[in-house]
C-alpha cells in the first residue's frame, strides 16, 4: 500500500508542475504531459480491471507513463525575447516573429 501511495503522490507533483501552457498568443491550454496523463491513467486503470489486477494501481502506473511520454514528445517551442520582440525558432534554426495580427515573420539569420 505504501507504493501506491508514493505512486500517488510522484503523479500529483508531476500534474501540478506540468498542468497548463501559454501560446505565443496568451491563450493557456492544457500541456502534453497533462494530457497524456489523464490517456495513460484511463488506459492503465482499464487494462488493470480487464486483466483482473488493482485498477488503482493501473491507473498509477498509466497516468506515470503517459505524463513521461507526454513531457518528452512536447514540441518545446523554442523562443528568446529581445529587441522588444519574442523571436521563435523553426526546427532547422530560422527565426521568426508574429505582428499584432499574427502573421508569421521570418527574419535574416
């Protein structure tokens, strides 16, 4: 019962660090490790009831693996401020900054 427990509590912290994100336009959603540990917390607990184990337990260890899974597929979206101006990175490098209508930039390397 201790393991659960522990389990439990390692879920909570990562939920709490992990909750919600901010886009580029101020909107906060929901982040990849949050939602996949609400998918893998779902899915253990239901493979834990179809196999006859603790579905408690299931849902633990799903919810611990999805968050895990969610956090290292996030896209992480690279971005510095400066010269007033929040400068995004493309994944080959080029940056880019968004105008107060929200057209893409892209700006001399």
């Amino acid at each position: 019962m201790n393991s659960i427990r522990i389990a439990l509590l390692s879920i909570a912290a990562s939920g709490a660090l992990s909750a919600c994100t901010t886009d580029q336009y101020g909107n906060q959603h929901a982040s990849r490790g949050l939602k996949g540990a609400g998918i893998g917390a779902v899915a253990g607990a239901g493979i834990s009831a179809i196999t006859g184990g603790d579905v408690l337990a299931g849902a633990a260890v799903g919810a611990a693996a999805g968050a895990v899974i969610g956090i290292v597929t996030d896209d992480h979206n690279r971005y510095e401020d400066r010269n007033g101006y929040r400068t995004y990175y493309e994944p080959d490098g080029r940056p880019y900054r968004y105008d107060d209508r929200r057209r893409r930039h892209y700006m001399p390397r």
